[in-house]
C-alpha cells in the first residue's frame, strides 16, 4: 500500500502532513532541481536510456542509408511498426494535456500534483511520434513537401493525404502545447529565480521567467489565459486524435471504414496515456522524494479513471464485431474472423486481456493504492495499446479484398531496435526534465496546500 491509512487518519487529501506550509511545497519540489545532485539509479537510468536511443538511431540510420526493405512491412501490409508506434506515441502524447486541461476546467484539486509531469510527457511523446511518419515516407529528406510552401515547380501538398492530415495536427499540437506548458510554468521558473543557488541556473529561470513578479495583475492575466487555454485544448486533442482515427477510416478497406474510429481512438489515446502517467508519478514520488504531494488519493482517483477508460473500450471492440455481423458484408466479418482464429490471434486475445480484463482489478479500493499493482496495471495496459495499434494494420491489410495480396507479416530486429530507440528517448527526456524543471506545479500545489492547512 501507498501509504492510504496515513491519509485517511489525517484527514487530508491531495497532500500529506509533511506538507503544512507555502515553504515545504517549495523544498519539496525545487530541492532535488537545486539542493541535491542526482543520485546513483539516475545515473544509471540514464546510462540505459542512452544505450536504448543509440540503438534507436543506429536502425534508422541503416533505414535512412537502405530504405524501407529492412522492415518487416511487404506488399499487403505497406503500414507496420512505424505507422502502429506513431499512433501509439501520438496517443500518450494527447492524454497529457487532455488529462491537465479537463482537470483545470473541471477544478478537480488533484490536477496539482500531476499536471506538470503529464504536460511534459505530451511534449516528449509528440515529438517522438513525429519521426515515423517522416520515417515511413520511403523519401524521407523531401518531409517538407507536405507543408503548403511556396515554390517554383507549383507543387502543393496532396490534401487528401492521411500525411498531410498528421503532418498538420502534430504541428499544431505541439505548438499549442509548448505554449500550454510555458505558461502554467511562468510562476514556477520565478520561484526557482529567486531561491539560493546555483547563479547560472538562477540566471537561466530569470531569462526563462520573463520579468514575473507575481503580483495581482500578472496572476489575474495568467489564470485567465491557462483557463481559456485549456478550453481550446479540449477539442484541439480530440480533433488532432480523431485525424489519426480517420487516417483508417476514411479508406475502403475492411475493418477501418467504420464512423466508431475518431471517438475510439481518442479513448484509446486517453486510456494509455493516463496509465503513462500513473508509471512516471510512480517513478517520481519515490526517485524525487514527492510522497508528501503525490498521495494515495491521486493514484485512486487515476485507477478509477483507467477503469472507466477500459470499460468504454471493450465496448468499442464490441461495437466493432456487432458491426460486422450488423452489416452482414463478407470481407468485414472475415476480417473479424481473422481476428479471433488468424496467425495473429494470440496478440488479439492478449491485447482484449490487457484492456478490457485487466483494469477490472480497479474494482478493488486496496489494489487502486497498491504500487506493484498499479504499475502492472499500467505497463500492461501500455502493451495491450500497442498491440491494439499493430493489430489494426495487421489484421485488415493481411486479409483484405483481393486473396492473391493476402500476406502475413514479421517485424524485423529493426523494427524493434526502432521501437527500443523511441522508448529509450522518452526516459532521457524525461530524466532530464526531471533534473532541470519543477516536476509538480508548485504555485498550485500551495495553493492546494494552504486550502488543507485551515
């Protein structure tokens, strides 16, 4: 257990007695920044991080030098690893500002403690799932072809183009949440300005500040630009996520021409992202010292919020077998067929146990507050949403309308390699920003505290 019976005899909820003053909340989150030097296992875990992402880049430099051939993708299955881990990566990266932005709107307390770290991990995850689609291009150095620049030989983007589409909402994204974590931040870089330490680092938070005094003006003027931020962010998500839904659905083929697919994916991308973020709080409450501000409660809270997103997509797999059968067309129900008794039927199996079966452990108010089993949780339902993302291309484009282009498909050591190099790039990234920037918002986190302290 985390710890629950502590916080249930206190009677608090969102912080711990540790936490009583405006004073604490600042040594608990800017003295790891400033005060300590990282310890052993973060010297390790970036030592392995490291190892991970120089794999990483050494398979796509021996794709960028021979080409596409060294995947496991053929003549059926033109979309595999890559497509599957931009999906996968762009779908953590939705839920981190979703997850921060529903919260504010919703003035849910608990966003306090997790919101900077979730916005962080947006940030990393989108950028990752920006190389594959430039990766998968086949023509990698001509990526710019997709923005609308003006040019001599009148060429314009294809707008009819799935690329096209991502292209766009990956820029867009991103941007707007690059702003979206600036902001909230502001308060933070002032506190970490003006706090004995090191000069350079103070010099580089003052720059970064921007002259934020924190006075009654700039505090009314970032309140309201963070809310009305956070308003634009909630379509924004689920319009950039539903671009990627119809990247599948507006084609022919079987199996993705269903209207079920944007609010699918969206759920899809909440679902695994929020369990990206139980991991990291897991990680950052023991490695960083934040059990005072990171509780039991919160964990709570994101168990039944997993739960929830599990249910929704069992019933959104069930709604794409009732469809089928619905519909009665014979290329979809073989599709579904494939599905439970085809070469790839024991990853369907596994993926529908990691969604739907596993979050039912969440039933149980122990387990919601039990560390190993919210890590298992979470690093399973990781997995179940990949699977469900390599699945999708596989199962429809192994079997599609013309038998004589039915082919199975076999990933490659660099398929994975590439795959291992992205995971290994998120952990460096985020072992960084973890040494460099708040991970909790502090300014809201005494907030938070003052409001328990009365």
């Amino acid at each position: 257990m985390i710890g629950a019976h502590v916080v249930l005899a206190e009677g608090r909820r969102w912080t711990l007695p540790s936490i009583r003053t405006l004073g604490d909340v600042t040594e608990a989150v800017a003295a790891p920044l400033m005060d300590r030097g990282p310890g052993k296992y973060w010297w390790y875990a970036l030592l392995g991080a490291l190892l991970l992402t120089l794999t990483g880049a050494v398979a796509i430099g021996f794709s960028l030098e021979y080409g596409p051939g060294l995947w496991g993708n053929n003549t059926a299955v033109v979309w595999g690893f890559p497509i599957a881990d931009y999906v996968w990566w762009i779908g953590i990266g939705n839920a981190g500002t979703l997850i921060s932005s529903l919260l504010l709107l919703t003035r849910q307390k608990w966003r306090a403690s997790i919101n900077r770290f979730a916005e962080a991990m947006t940030l990393f995850a989108v950028s990752i799932a920006g190389i594959f689609p430039i990766l998968h291009l086949g023509r990698p150095m001509y990526f710019y072809w997709l923005a609308p620049y003006p040019n001599t030989m009148q060429l314009w983007p294809q707008w009819r183009s799935a690329l096209v589409w991502d292209f766009w909402a990956i820029i867009s994204y991103l941007l707007f949440s690059i702003i979206f974590f600036y902001v909230g931040l502001l308060p933070d870089l002032a506190t970490l300005r003006d706090r004995p330490g090191s000069r350079g680092w103070r010099r580089v938070y003052g720059v970064a500040a921007m002259g934020w005094q924190g006075s009654p003006a700039q505090w009314r003027a970032q309140e309201r630009l963070h809310r009305t931020l956070a308003a634009i962010a909630v379509p924004l998500v689920c319009s950039v996520h539903s671009i990627v839904g119809l990247d599948f659905a507006a084609s022919l083929m079987p199996g993705w021409t269903e209207s079920i697919f944007p609010p699918y994916f969206v759920v899809g991308a909440f679902f695994s992202g929020l369990a990206m973020v139980v991991l990291i709080a897991l990680v950052l409450r023991r490695a960083v010292g934040l059990e005072g501000v990171i509780v039991p409660a919160h964990f709570d809270a994101m168990a039944k919020v997993i739960l929830a997103s599990g249910t929704v997509m069992g019933a959104s797999y069930a709604a794409e077998w009732f469809t089928a059968w619905w519909g009665g067309n014979a290329a979809d129900l073989r599709v579904v067929r494939y599905e439970f008794a085809g070469p790839y039927a024991p990853f369907y199996w596994a993926m529908l146990a990691c969604n739907v079966a596993v979050p039912q452990l969440f039933w149980s108010p122990r387990l919601r507050v039990s560390a190993p089993a919210l890590a298992g949780v979470a690093v399973l339902v990781l997995v179940g949403m990949w699977l469900e993302r390599i699945l999708i291309i596989l199962d429809t484009l192994s079997i599609g309308y013309e038998p004589s282009f039915w082919r199975t498909y076999a990933p490659t050591v660099v398929d994975f390699a590439i795959l291992a190099g992205t995971l290994g790039l998120f952990l460096l990234l985020m072992l960084v920003f973890a040494r460099v920037l708040p991970v909790v918002s502090m300014h809201e986190v005494r907030k938070l505290a003052a409001e328990e302290s009365k």
